[in-house]
C-alpha cells in the first residue's frame, strides 16, 4: 500500500446519511475507493468478491448488528479475511460493550458523533498497528496487550495464573522461569 488513496475501505451501515457521510469524510481525506453495504449480510458477499484493507462497520444495524457481523468476519470458515481491521462506528460506548465489541475481534472504535479527525486518527491507527492477530479458542482479533512491560519477571502474566497453577507440581516449570 503506497498512499493512503489506494486502501478500499467498506462502510457497512443500515443508515444511509451516515453511509453518505463517511464517504464524504473519506473522500476529503483522500480515500476514494469507497464500497457501501446497507447490511451485514451484503457486506460479507461484497468482501468475497472483492478484497478490502478496512471495514468500517454501524454497531446497532437490523437484521444482524455489527457484533455479530465481526464475528461473523473473524470466525466463519467462508470468511475471506478474518484478518482485515475493523472499525466498530457506534453511539454505545459503555465499557461493558467495549468489552464485548473487543472480545468479538474489532481493531478500534469510532464514537458518534463522528469527527473527521477522530476518524482518520482511528484509521491511521489500525492501518499501521503492528499488534499480531491472535487467535484462540475463544478469541481471534489484534493482540489485546498495548504494549511490553519491563517490570515483568515471572512465569504468570496474571494474579489468577499463579492462583490457578498453584496446585501443579512445580517441576512442570522451567528453572529460567521461577524468580
């Protein structure tokens, strides 16, 4: 990707003047390649037939909301890329649903109202964000860890790994682990 003219980026929106909207914003920041889905289900037969760099997706959208449609992106076998970044575009900003919108694989949040500096800073970030994709049994999306910590020493990143692996024989540890 050589400029920022030449990502495609997919809105995916059941409200029509918002779709219009962000393709404005876009636009004036010099992204023209622009798809529109008007649900989520339209949205992933676009992503199938043609590649995109980001999704940009409505939270409260009918009949599938956004969180079911990351999902969808991030765990369904037929998905072309569960590695593309998502954006989540909602006006629901309550940690519980941050927790949930982060636990379904999204790669940022852009609140509304929406600014276009909030929205390119959002941009910027997940395009050039260098955390892994991680995926696990119970979670695929961009490492949740922002960051290293040098004050780390130990075999357990958590109070509750220690906790947990309290009950197991301590041989089942590397020596260079134990502090």
């Amino acid at each position: 990707m050589a400029s920022v003219s030449d990502i495609h980026v997919l809105v995916v929106d059941d409200n029509r003047q918002m779709r219009f909207l962000l393709r404005c914003l876009l636009r004036a920041g010099g992204i023209y390649d622009v798809t529109e889905a008007e649900n989520a289900e339209h949205a992933f037969d676009l992503m199938r037939t043609r590649p995109v760099d980001l999704v940009i997706v409505d939270w409260m959208m009918r009949p599938m909301d956004g969180l079911t449609f990351t999902r969808m992106v991030r765990w369904d076998r037929l998905s072309p890329n569960p590695y593309v970044p998502l954006l989540m575009l909602t006006a629901h900003t309550e940690a519980s649903r941050v927790a949930a919108a982060r636990d379904a694989g999204v790669s940022g949040f852009i609140r509304k109202p929406i600014s276009a500096r909030v929205l390119f800073d959002r941009i910027t970030s997940v395009l050039t964000d260098t955390r892994m994709i991680v995926r696990a049994p119970d979670f695929i999306g961009p490492d949740r860890r922002h960051g290293f910590s040098g004050e780390y020493a130990g075999p357990f990143r958590r109070d509750s790994d220690g906790r947990a692996n309290a009950a197991r024989s301590l041989d089942t540890l590397d020596l260079d682990d134990v502090a």
